[in-house]
C-alpha cells in the first residue's frame, strides 16, 4: 500500500512509520506542523511541533529512506482544536482536545488530504490494535490510547493503520532503539500540547478573561468562596478551591458541577461526585448492537472501566446505568462502550 | 530524476570540485592559514589572493573590493547591517532603509532586525505585478526625507519569480543623493551579465553554490570608499570588515566557479533562455489556466519559470513532483519546513490563495530537455490530483 505516516517527532510514531516501511508498504512521511509560532525546544515533556519534534521527526524519515513533509495545519488546528477546547470550558464543559485533534485533523484533514493525494491510508503511533475494521484496546493496557480513537468513523478507520497495537510501550522503545532511532529514549508527551506549560486554568484565563462568581455548597446552599472564572473549574477538582468557608463536617470538599450562566461553581463532598446514571448524546457506533445492551463503559483518558447497561434515554441519547459509582463523570468527556477490549461505541458526556 | 530547482543549489562544475579538492589535499601536507607569516601560510594565502583576482575580474571589481564570507545570508547581513551602522554613526538622522518588498529572507529579516534592536525605520518599496521595483518609486521615496536614508538594498534579481531590477538606474537614482547602494545578486551571477563596475553599485552580494561554486562561502563584493561596521570581531583578515580563518580551498573554488561561470554565462543564457520558454509553452498548454508569474523576456532570469496553479496548493504539488522523480519547489520555506504564502507574490499582488498555489521550475548549466520532458510527463496527472487534495479553502 501506500501510505503516510504521521511523523510527530516522537517514538512511537517513528516505530510505526518504521514498521509500516519493514512490511513493505511504500511510505512517506509528514510532520504536523499545529502552532503558528513553534517554539525552537521542548520544554520537557510538554509542548510539541517545536523545531526539535520536526527535526526529530526527518532523522527517523532520512534514516527510514523516505520523502518527509511538513504539513502546516496550523489554522485548522486553532479552529477544530484550541477554539473548541476554550470555548468548551467556557460552556462549563470539560473537551479532551487529544480526541478532538484526532476527528478533526489527524484522521480528518491529514486522512482526506492524503487519499486525495493517492495514499491508501495514514499511519500513526497509536497504542490500539486495528484489524478488520475492528478497534481494541493496546496490548499495553497503561499505554492504550483505543480511548482517544473511538470517535473515529468506520470511514475514518478503514483508512488508518495502526501498527503499534500488539507492542508494550517498552518494546516500541526497544524497536526504535535497534533501529537507531534517536528519539528512542525520548520522554512522552503528557498534558496538553497547546499549553506548554502546563497551565490550563492560566490559559483559560488569558482567553476567557476574569469572570468572578460565586462557589457554593451543594448542602447547606451557601456562599462558600469566589472564583475569577468558572472555566477554570472541572468536575472532580480538589485543588484550587479558595473556601472561605470551612466544610461542616471538615472534610474536603470537590467541584460536583459547574454552571457557566451563572458562573456558579458547586462544592461538596467527594460521595457526591459518585455516580451510577450517565447520559450521553451523538453515539457514533463501530461496531453496532441492539440496545439495551450489557457491556462495559470508559469515561475519561486512561480512567477506570464499569460494567454498565446502555438503554436508549428517548431523545437519540443513552442513558449506562453503572454497576459501580464513578466518581467525578464531567460532561464533555466522551463515554466509550467496550465489550472485553474491543470498542462498541462513543458518545458525549452530557 | 530531472533537478528543476537550480536557484536553490546548482551542481558544482567538475573544475571546481578539483580546484577544492586539490587545495584539500595540499592541506595533507602543509597547514596552512592564510594569515601566518611563514611558509605554508604564504602558501594559502597566495591561494587566497589568487582567487580574490580572479573573482574580482570575472566580476569588473577590483581585488581590493572582494570580502569573502561564509555564505550570501552573511554577505547581505554584512552589507545591510555594517552600512546601515557605518551611516548611521557619522551621521544620526540616517535611520531610513529603503528595500524592495521582494527580497530574500537574509536581506528582509536582517533590515526588520535593524528596525526592531537598533532603532532603523524602514520602507518596503511596492513593486509592480510582475515584480519590478520602479525607479520613480524609489526616487519619490527618497525625496520625501534625503537626509534620513541610510542606505537602499534591492535585489539583482528574485530568487522565486525571476524578475531582474533595473539595478543600474536605481544605483543612479541613489548615489544622486549620496546615499549606498546594495543589491542581492545571489541569483544573477553566472545567469546574467554582472558588472560590478558598470552597474554603480556600492556593495554586491554573491553565493558560491548558486553558480557551480562550493557550498558554504560567499563573497560582499565592498566599493573600496563604502564604510562598513563588521558583523564578525576577530582578527580582521578580511580587510577588517569580516574576521575568521578563511577557507581557502571553498574560497580558490568560488573564485574559479565564478571564472568559469561569467565566461559562460552568454551561451548558457542563450540555451536556458530556450529551454525555459519551451517549459513555460509547454506548462500552459498542459494547464491552460496556470499562472505565469513575473516579468516576460529580457527583464527575467534566463532559468526560471514560476507558475500559480489555482486550486492547487503548492506543497501538494511538490510532493506528488517529488514522488516521481521531478525535483522543484515553492520557492519559499520556513524554518521549520512549512510554507508560507510568499511574500513576494504578496508583494506582487497575488492573493494569498494564489501565493500558496505555486511552484517555482529554475534551469541551471546542467539542465536539458529530458529534464523539461520529465516535468510534462508528470505534470498534468499531478496538477489533477493536487486539485482534488486542495483543502475546502482553496476548493474552487
């Protein structure tokens, strides 16, 4: 086949592209440039499309033998991504732009753009295995990314190949290092790309502007503390709540919700934020079944799985009812349905 | 593969690539730096002198105006920077530049970098359509305010569209008001006749690699009377304007590369001046409605063509050119690899969507008509394809 490989300047997609170039595809190589303004270096493990990852990225290419690109997604990127992810958190909503970054660039403008181009598929560095339309989770259950994927398409998937699903980290480690690959040791990416340093609520803050409010006790009703912006709370949250107030009972206290109109953040104690009824709206389905159905149900990046029963809640939604609470469920996220390791389907958290 | 990206680098000439190695390997035996006073210094150093009079006639310069540097981005840094400093410190009301708006990166952002550290305020002289810098409008730009100008860069000619400035009445036009006269001419030597005398220039930019050269040396040829503050501190070797050890074998190579170039230059003008205007009949007739960008005739590098395909993007095109063998560009990089819309199409007057839809096709002394053939072959199925890969924004 011919194929693209999404080169992000780390080692995992440098041991795919490797992988795809050894099976004897026909491979050629992009960099994702994302930021208008890359910075030249990496600030340890966060940030990324600095001038050190392109650069990273073209030693795997030049040592693989293949054509390597840079590709300037740069607007779509602020647009599908960094806009949607604050304009998200003003909604009182918490995104996962790594999800977003997927449907909308990677397997979205990447994938068109390539396929117009004449590739067959795009391959990335993905932790999930990809079969026969079929998408489950890593063999590296810590690394497993099938989280982040389940919002592509059957479309979507038939034209992307995974290579890394059957690899633990520590062997896509070990694959680059014995191909010489300098990134082999390199740290992976954690936090936000966008956010070089780690800031969110700063970040937010920079866009969004102050706006105070008030922080509220879910069981007594009363006024508890201010915020300088309701954005910059997400449900679950411990730190960062300036209480002037102590709790009653003098436990700590979380954010349970937060309500954007009103800028009200709402306080309570950690059982509350324990739930056992989700909804969710816009399933996309992968793997089709009859509802109600039996099954097992993700709820953030890397968080705990639940037996769950999906049932239709009669408005084109779901409603998964958990066999154990979940705590901290923060509408925005997507809710994943899996059957053993294989992903069903995906919706968003309402 | 057919190489059609000469204004990028062109092959080196075989005589160069002797002269440089040979010079090499006299350094087995004797270390020699130009500036020592014994033996094997005598001996780089004449090598070096040599080839100073040797460029300096390929060029109508003296021996005496060649600074040798290590590549055209420091020769135009050294020229805009040091004259720009020279001027300004004999007199502090010149903080003017005045450029074109189509030049090189290495002139653009050494001239922004003057106006952000070092208080020069600058104007980017408008160019005509196809590129062309209007003697009027440098005239009226200086008239406004004579006794600010430090000094006026315009390139020889573009580095992406080809088009050649009328280099000497602009010269004229500055030197009626005293004012230094700096032109890019990276491009033009070994492709046009360059003159270093004739053309009234007070400092004249040139790159090794761009004429079957070495790679990573250059030369600023500086009027012996044009004051000039150094970028580079040291030992002063180069008439104390440029410090460093010089390389002699890159240097005796430019120098012979240069001879051989200029000596060459009519015929291969005469050959590329052909071939490139059947790549351009041929281009047209391949896609009607791709865009012939700059000057026509005469007034154009002898080896460029330089199209907008509409609906395409450029880097689309150059990858689905480089998958079959056909090496060009887009005339425009950053740093990173991404390309930008290019300023000078911009500057031109093109939309940005045009800007972003071309690709530049440049001849050098190794081209033939396969090369061009090989363009054609591949040319109409890629144009095709680009367009159905174009992004929605530059969907048709």
């Amino acid at each position: 086949m011919r194929l693209l490989a999404a080169l992000s300047g780390g080692v995992d997609s440098a041991v795919a592209a490797a992988l795809a170039v050894e099976a004897g595809h026909d491979v050629t190589a992009v960099h994702l440039a994302l930021s208008a303004a890359p910075a030249t270096l990496r600030t340890g493990s966060r940030g990324c499309c600095s001038k050190e990852d392109a650069r990273d990225a073209s030693r795997v290419a030049d040592l693989l033998g293949i054509p390597f690109y840079v590709w300037d997604l740069a607007d779509r990127f602020r647009a599908d991504v960094v806009d949607d992810f604050v304009a998200e958190y003003a909604a009182g909503r918490t995104p996962n732009p790594c999800l977003r970054c997927n449907e909308k660039i990677k397997f979205a403008a990447v994938l068109d753009r390539a396929l117009a181009l004449g590739f067959d598929a795009v391959v990335t560095g993905h932790h999930a295995r990809l079969a026969g339309g079929e998408l489950r989770r890593s063999v590296d259950e810590a690394k497993d990314q099938s989280y982040v994927l389940a919002v592509l398409t059957p479309e979507q998937l038939a034209g992307t190949v995974l290579p890394l699903g059957g690899l633990t980290k520590a062997e896509v480690r070990t694959a680059a290092a014995a191909r010489g690959f300098g990134v082999a040791d390199k740290p992976d990416s954690h936090d936000i790309c966008f956010i070089a340093d780690g800031d969110t609520a700063g970040f937010l803050r920079d866009r969004l502007g102050p706006q105070p409010g008030p922080v509220v006790d879910a069981l007594t009703g009363a006024v508890v503390g201010g915020h300088e912006g309701a954005y910059a709370y997400t449900v679950g949250q411990r730190r960062g709540l300036a209480l002037t107030v102590p709790a009653a009972d003098g436990r700590p206290r979380y954010v349970l919700s937060v309500e954007p109109v009103s800028r009200t953040v709402t306080v309570g104690p950690g059982e509350a934020l324990d739930t056992t009824s989700v909804r969710a709206t816009a399933a996309l389905w992968l793997a089709p079944r009859a509802l109600p159905l039996a099954c097992e149900v993700q709820l953030r990046a890397h968080g705990a799985v639940h037996a769950c029963v999906a049932s239709k809640d009669g408005s084109g939604g779901w409603r998964l009812e958990l066999a154990t609470a979940a705590r901290g469920v923060a509408p925005g996220q997507a809710a994943v349905l899996y059957e053993g390791d294989r992903v069903l389907a995906s919706a968003t958290i309402a | 593969m057919a190489y059609l990206d000469h204004a990028a680098s062109t092959p080196m000439l075989a005589e160069a690539v002797a002269t440089v190695t040979a010079a090499l390997a006299a350094a087995l035996s004797a270390a020699g730096n130009a500036s020592s006073l014994h033996s094997a210094g005598r001996q780089a150093r004449r090598v070096v002198e040599e080839s100073r009079e040797q460029l300096a006639a390929a060029l109508g310069a003296r021996p005496s105006e060649i600074v040798f540097t290590g590549s055209g981005t420091e020769s135009d840094n050294l020229a805009v920077k040091g004259i720009w400093w020279a001027r300004h410190d004999a007199d502090p009301r010149r903080t003017r530049v005045l450029a074109s708006a189509v030049e090189h990166h290495a002139v653009l952002d050494a001239v922004e970098w003057l106006a952000g550290h070092e208080g020069a305020t600058v104007e980017w002289l408008e160019v005509d359509e196809q590129g062309r810098l209007h003697p009027d409008v440098l005239r009226e730009a200086i008239e406004r305010s004579p006794d600010d100008v430090a000094l006026v860069t315009v390139m020889w000619a573009n580095n992406e569209v080809g088009t050649v400035q009328p280099v000497r009445r602009l010269a004229d036009i500055a030197h009626e008001f005293g004012i230094p006269f700096h032109t890019d001419a990276v491009q033009a030597v070994g492709q046009l006749p360059v003159d270093v005398g004739a053309s009234g220039v007070d400092a004249l930019t040139l790159a090794g690699h761009k004429f079957g050269g070495p790679l990573g040396v250059g030369a600023l040829v500086l009027g012996r009377d044009v004051a000039c503050v150094p970028l580079l501190h040291g030992g002063g070797q180069e008439r104390d304007v440029r410090s460093g050890t010089l390389d002699t074998p890159a240097v005796a190579g430019l120098a012979l590369a240069a001879a051989l170039a200029v000596e060459r230059q009519p015929a291969l003008h005469a050959r590329l001046s052909g071939l490139r205007d059947d790549l351009v009949r041929r281009v047209q007739q391949a896609v009607p409605d791709a865009v012939l960008n700059g000057a026509p005739g005469r007034d154009r590098l002898p080896g460029n063509a330089h199209f907008s395909f509409p609906g395409c993007e450029g880097d689309s095109l150059l990858l689905l050119l480089d998958a079959r063998g056909v090496e060009v560009s887009t005339g425009s990089a950053c740093s990173a690899g991404v390309a930008r819309p290019s300023h000078v199409l911009l500057a031109m007057g093109a939309a940005e969507v045009a800007a972003r839809s071309s690709l530049r096709f440049s001849l050098g002394h190794s081209s033939t008509g396969a090369d061009v053939d090989a363009l054609l072959d591949a040319l109409p199925g890629v144009v095709e394809r680009a367009r159905r890969a174009a992004l929605p924004t530059l969907r048709r």
